[in-house]
C-alpha cells in the first residue's frame, strides 16, 4: 500500500509513504527518511531508517516507493492537480481527508 503526501502551502515537504507486512518506509523531497517496525513498534517512536540492521529493508522499500511515486516528477503532478478550496490543515486530525465536493471525511478508524 503506498501513500502519498502533498502540503499545498509547503509542496516540498511531501514524501511518499509504503506499508509492507510489518514494515512502514516514508521518504520526502528534502531526503528525510523513516522506518518503523509497526510490530514491534506500533506508534512509530523509533525511526529505524538510519540503523545499519535495517539497511536491506530501508534499501527495498526505498526502491519500491520512489518507483512508484517518481519524485523528479511530483512539482510537475502537483502544479496540474485540481485544488481543494479549503486545505485539510484546519481540522482536527491529520487522517482527515477532503473530498472532492468538499466534504470532510475522517480516516481515523
């Protein structure tokens, strides 16, 4: 499952994010890298991208994310995606969503 974040007041701070069994791999356009053991570690406190024991599993879900989200190409996508009139940041969670009739929907489960 793949995820991708776009901040439409800061697009340079989007990333792209997989899920693969146990393991959640984000990367960002600044290079910003996180890795999360969401087993032994459900509420994501230790980021394990940079421990050299988890260098095979950052390596192959880096591969896959950047495959799929091709971030060279993420301003040119961004500058010709239809814009929301309202941004998602004035709600409460960060899981909530807009539709494209403007409704909000919330993820939270």
């Amino acid at each position: 499952m793949f995820c991708e974040s776009a901040f439409l007041g800061e697009p340079t701070a989007a990333g792209c994010m997989v899920r693969e069994g146990r393991w959640k791999y984000a990367t960002y356009l600044d290079g910003t890298q996180e890795l999360y053991d969401v087993v032994a570690d459900p509420g994501e406190w230790h980021n394990l991208a940079d421990d050299t024991s988890s260098g095979e599993v950052a390596n192959d879900l880096r591969a896959k994310v950047l495959a799929f989200w091709d971030p060279e190409g993420y301003l040119g996508r961004l500058a010709t995606t239809p814009r929301a009139r309202r941004e998602k940041h004035f709600y409460e969670f960060s899981n909530q969503f807009m539709l494209g009739n403007g409704t909000v929907a919330n993820a939270r489960p």
